[in-house]
C-alpha cells in the first residue's frame, strides 16, 4: 500500500513537471490563460469595431461632415480595424506568457508583422475613398487616368508593405530587388508587346482620344461602346452586346473616330423626284422643305452648320434634291426621331405638291421591228364576249 501511495506521488509530480514546463518549457495553465486573453480580444473586436465608427459617427457629426465620408471611412477600415484589435489580444497574451530569448524574438516579430499588416491594409483600403479628392481634377486628368493612378498607387502601397514585412523577418529586398533586376531585363525582351500596349494605353490616356462611355469607330478593327481601359487592352462592347478586348498599341497606331465627341450630328439624303415633276413643283418643294429646316427648331442654323436643300443632279430616272443638314442633338435615339419626323415632313410636301418619288427604271426605244415578226393581235371591242348577267 505504501509502495503505491510512493508510485502516485511520483506520477502526480511528473505531472505536475510537464504543466508547469510542458509547452516549450512555459506553464500550460500560462499557455491557457494566454489563449484565453487572445480568445476574449477576439470575440470583443466586433465590440471595439463599433465602439470606434460610434466615436467617428459622433465626430462627424458634430462637424456636419455629412453620412457620405462617415460611411466611405467604415467600410474602408472595418476589417483593419478588427486585425488591429486581434493583434492587441497576440500582444497581450504574448506578454502574459513572458516569451524569453528567441521566442521572445519570435513573438516580437509576429506581433510587428501584424501591426504592419493593419497600417498598410488600412492606407491600401482608404486609397479608392481618398481617389474622390481628385476628382476635381478631372479637367486635367481623365477618369481613366485618375483609375490608373489609384492602381498604382495601390501596388506601391502592396510593394511597400511586403519589403517592411520581409525585412521585420531579417529578408533584405536590395538583393531580391537585383535579381529581380536581371530578370526583368530577360523578360523584358519576351515581353516587347506587353510593355508596347502599355505604352499605347498611355499614349491614348495622355492625348485623350476617346474616354469610358464614348462610343467609337476602328475601321477594320470594331466599332462599339468603350468599357474598360485596361494596361494592355481596352475592352469595347460592340452594339450586338458582344465584348471585344483590343490590344492599346493597336488603337493607338490606328484611325479612331470618336462619335461621342461630335459637335451635331449630319443627316445627307439625295430626294428623287419623277422627270414629270414641273418646274413650279420643284421650287414649291425645295422652298418648303427649307423653310421646315429653319424653322422647326432641331437643327443647327447657319453658320454654326451647313444647311443645304438644292436641286443637285439630273439622274438616270430621277431629278434629285439633295437634303444636307445637322441635328442639335447627338444622341442615336433622338436624332433617329428627328430623322424620322423629317421623312414624315418631306413625303407630306411632295404629295401636297402634286408630285411623285421616282422608281429606279429604264426605257427601251424600238424603232423598227424585224420583219418577220407577226403582228399582235387585238380583237374588235364588238367581237368581245358579253358578261353573264
């Protein structure tokens, strides 16, 4: 019995030994209460998240800064926010434990690396909310280029983070950053066409040629409304709903019509009249159909256009008019009306001038028939059967 009672007592103190040194030589009731700490951190940080946004709330409030800023700030830096209160339960609980010699190092560097992670995650998400401040210098920058300038902003912020990361981890980045040097140079000379198209974007960005929304014409190449301008491709969406994708240097070496950008919006039509149309006739209808353009109010007068209505040619079966004018409107849907009220105006004039539209058509002149050729016959009009009545 004694001999058991020694054997339990020795157990008991080797257990004992290993919760007291059992993890990495530290307490495993330290190891608990740490996790513990970081557990309570962990589940307080919807709490603290919120505590914080109510401080702001209130801030802005008092300033009249408006919901619109106050929203953009909290869904901009909910989630650093909640990392940053994980990393006070890491730190808590590390100092709890009192880590010594390389894990003290080691805790020391997580804990750096989580605080560095919350600092750039929050500047890389407030990047997109802080691009509205530039937005009043769309006279000078496009909206495509300010896009382009958020991007780039947002990978130096991604670049510079993760040279702060590795060199909290001892990494030095000059000598990744001159490997990376020498590959670049290889790449560079598979990648000509890569760096061409980028060239090309910003060429079109720089000069302007066309914006996102404006609806464009390469001949041979696509014609559509532009989407997207990529680094090495603009994406257009042609009028059957398909997605073309072009790369820049193409568009950029090529002749781009801008249909977005005119000033009014040309209508050219040739109206063929029969050869029997009267001199009176004509003058009647080119005078009325003039008249209807100055005076209807959606086209452009002169001399900010031309407007033109003239007898223009002697036709091979018509005499035609020619019709030359510009709409004040540039929008497809709307000059299609104006268009259409116009063909309404035109064919109402020339029927009320007694006149008709003329028929593509020929005449063949006989001047002798052959002579063999017998006669048509055409019976007397009393030698005709008479209807049943």
């Amino acid at each position: 019995m004694e001999n058991l009672s020694t054997q339990f007592a020795e157990f008991w103190r080797i257990v004992l030994d290993v919760w007291n040194s059992g993890v990495l030589g530290y307490s495993i009731s330290d190891a608990l209460v740490a996790l513990g700490i970081f557990l309570v951190f962990y589940a307080l940080k919807g709490f603290f998240r919120r505590f914080v946004f109510s401080l702001m709330g209130r801030w802005f409030e008092k300033r009249s800064r408006g919901s619109r800023t106050y929203e953009i700030l909290t869904n901009a830096l909910s989630g650093p926010l909640q990392l940053a209160f994980v990393t006070f339960g890491v730190f808590f609980a590390l100092q709890y434990v009192g880590l010594r010699g390389d894990l003290s190092e080691l805790g020391d560097r997580v804990v750096r690396t989580l605080i560095s992670i919350a600092i750039f995650w929050s500047l890389y998400s407030l990047v997109v909310p802080l691009s509205t401040m530039l937005e009043k210098l769309d006279r000078v920058l496009t909206r495509e280029m300010i896009d382009w300038l958020i991007k780039g902003i947002r990978w130096a912020v991604l670049f510079i983070a993760a040279a702060t990361i590795l060199q909290l981890w001892g990494i030095q980045v000059a000598p990744i950053l001159a490997g990376l040097g020498l590959f670049g140079v290889a790449v560079a000379l598979g990648a000509q066409e890569l760096f061409r198209n980028l060239i090309g974007g910003l060429c079109i960005l720089i000069e302007k040629q066309y914006r996102k929304g404006d609806w464009i014409l390469v001949e041979g190449v696509v014609e559509g409304t532009v989407e997207h301008i990529g680094f090495r491709s603009t994406q257009i969406r042609r009028f059957d709903a398909a997605p073309v994708s072009v790369p820049n240097m193409k568009l950029s070496d090529a002749a781009v019509t801008n249909f977005s950008r005119m000033t009014y919006r040309r209508i050219s039509w040739k109206i063929a009249l029969e050869y029997r149309t009267t001199i009176d006739q004509l003058r009647i209808i080119r005078e009325q159909i003039e008249n209807y353009l100055q005076t209807e109010g959606s086209f452009v007068q002169p001399p900010s256009a031309s407007l033109f209505v003239r007898i223009d040619s002697f036709n091979s079966s018509s005499i035609d008019i020619m019709l030359y004018t510009f709409t004040t409107t540039t929008v497809w849907g709307e000059w299609l009306e104006h268009k259409e009220r116009l063909a309404y105006k035109v064919k109402e004039i020339v029927e009320g001038a007694g006149a008709k539209f003329a028929l593509p058509s020929q005449q063949v002149y006989v001047e002798q028939l052959p002579k063999d050729v017998p006669e048509p016959f055409v019976p007397p009009a009393d030698s005709r059967p008479a209807s049943d009545t």
